[in-house]
C-alpha cells in the first residue's frame, strides 16, 4: 500500500511539473554593443532587420480604346467606321528628407477611319505631355520648387474643308514639335495629400520662360503659333500658375485628375494663355474603366482657320468619351 501511494504521488509531482514547464516564458536578455540594443535568447542574438526605406514611387497606366460599325446594305443610311484611341501615362516620384522631385509623362493617339470619305483615315488625338518638378520644403506644406513642363505633338495635323469643284481640301496646320512648348518656372510650391491618396499641387511663378518652338519651315515661314515669319522659336518671360490636381477621389472607383496652366507674358501682361485638361475615371473592374477626357486651350497668338477660310482668336476644345481597356503597373 505504501509502495503504491509512493508511486501516485511521484507520478503526480512530473505531471505538476509537466504543467509548469509548459507556462515557463523566457524572457531574453538586453545587450548594449557599442550604443545599439541586441536581445540575446540564451546562447543566441535576436536580430531585428531593419526597413528599408523606400525613396521612389513608380507605376502608370495603358489604355485602349476601339470602335467598330460595319454596314452593309443598311436601309436607314451610313458608313462603315473604326475608331481607336490609346494612351500611356507613367510617372516617377521621388522624396527623401526635405526634398522631393515629381515627373510624369503622357502620350495619347488616336485616329478614326470612314470608308465613304476622302482621306479616310484621319488624326483624332494626339498630344505628349512632360512635366516635371523639384522641390525643397521650407514648411509642412510649402516648397520652393523649379518646374519644367513641355508640350508637343507625334505627326501630322490637317484641317479639311470643302473645295470649289466639291474635292477636300486637306492643309497642314501642325506637325510635331511644330508647335512645341517648353516653359519653366521657379517659385513657391504648395502640396497637399489627402486622406484618399488624392494630391493637390499649387506653384506660382514670377520667374517663368515660355518658348514656343516651330520646326516645320512652311509653318515656320507662315508665322504660325505666334512666331516671327522664318524664325523657330519665340522666347517670353512672365508669370504662371499651375495648379494640379492627381486622383482625387470623387466617390467609390471614381477619380479626378486636373491639370490648369495659366502664363501671362510681362510684355502683355494680363492676356493669359490657358491650357486646362480634365480626365475623370470609372473603374469597371481592374481592367475594364470608362473615361471622360476633356481638354481646353486658349492662346491669342494663335490663329484657327474657320471654313470660310478666314483666321481668328477662340478657344480650343476637345472632349473624349472613352470606355475599353485600363491597365495600372
């Protein structure tokens, strides 16, 4: 009997134990080497690695947009057509301490095609967008900035009109580089982020050089877009404001994206040229959005032939409705 109480009460010590050592916490140790704390776990050093810090911010977009209508034999009338429109738009930013450096290129095309037309296939779209900007905070919200911002176009522009005999008329009005814009500016930058994600970027500039290039000789030697017949640039100095607007979100998938460009040559002054554009997107899905593109441009230097084949001041607009392929990297 003694034998067997002996036995249980052994048996119930290890189980006691047992449970103990399950509870056990171990507690690691505290080194200082050389003012950096390590934490030692027994024979062992608990090392945690550090973050790397991430200084730039990369990605973009491609979208692709196409229409097709084929008609044969169609008793309410019309033409076959086949519209597409495309565009890439990446940008590179970059911030580390007090410093901070935003670029962002856009490039957009697009043509349509009627079968029942001269010069069936005829430009719709086409713009390239440069623009970059560095900055040094001197508050939380304010930077002293430089900004470099150019504008252009891939080929060739025509206007088309009615001729005498009932032949379209087809006129070069544009070329690439012809015209081009190339403006920097220098001053006062105010940025903002929201809790969205969405950025405003405010810079005004009293310090601004504005060139407008013009390549094409014929263009060149018309005095078009404003410079001296024969010559390929027309330098300016004035003041600007320009004022971004980047994912702001409007509601659930739906972004805005602005861009407002004012200058007003010293020379001038008060007569701004005016370069506003506006992109609001619909995502669908993760590859499927529908886009509203708008773009509005004024410049008095600039002359738009009208059909009666007269020249005159007025506002450029174009407006884009888009609904096809979004792809985000």
């Amino acid at each position: 009997m003694r034998r067997l109480l002996f036995l249980s009460g052994l048996l119930f010590l290890c189980f006691f134990q047992g449970l103990r050592a399950q509870d056990i916490q171990f507690i690691p140790d505290t080194v200082l080497i050389n003012g950096d704390t390590l934490l030692m776990l027994g024979d062992s050093v608990l090392i945690e690695e550090p973050k790397k810090e991430i200084f730039w911010k990369t990605g973009g977009n491609y979208n692709m947009n196409i229409q097709q209508v084929t008609l044969s034999n169609w008793a309410a009338g019309g033409s076959s057509s086949f519209a597409l429109n495309t565009g890439v738009s990446v940008f590179a930013n970059y911030k580390k301490d007090n410093k901070v450096w935003d670029t962002q290129l856009n490039v957009n095309l697009g043509f349509s095609r009627q079968s029942d037309r001269q010069y069936q296939t005829r430009k719709t779209n086409d713009n390239f967008t440069f623009v970059s900007n560095y900055g040094r905070e001197l508050s939380k919200m304010l930077y002293l900035s430089t900004q470099l911002d150019a504008r252009t176009q891939l080929l060739e522009g025509f206007k088309y009109s009615a001729g005498s005999d009932g032949e379209v008329l087809r006129t070069k009005i544009s070329d690439l580089l012809s015209p081009g814009y190339v403006q920097s500016s220098t001053g006062l930058n105010y940025r903002k982020t929201y809790e969205r994600k969405g950025k405003l970027s405010m810079i005004i500039s009293p310090f601004t050089g504005r060139f407008t290039i013009v390549m094409n000789d014929s263009l060149s030697n018309a005095g078009a877009f404003g410079v001296t017949p024969g010559e390929n640039v027309r330098a300016e100095a004035g003041m600007s404001l320009a004022t971004s607007i980047t994912d702001f979100v409007l509601m659930e998938n739906i972004t805005w994206k602005a861009d407002l460009n004012l200058f007003s040559n010293y020379e001038s002054f008060g007569n701004m040229v005016v370069n506003f554009s506006s992109k609001i997107q619909m995502k669908v899905n993760k590859y499927i959005s529908t886009r509203i593109e708008t773009a509005l441009i004024y410049d008095e230097n600039v002359l738009i032939k009208q059909d009666d084949g007269s020249s005159k001041q007025a506002i450029q607009l174009q407006n884009l409705i888009n609904f096809g392929v979004s792809l985000d990297f």
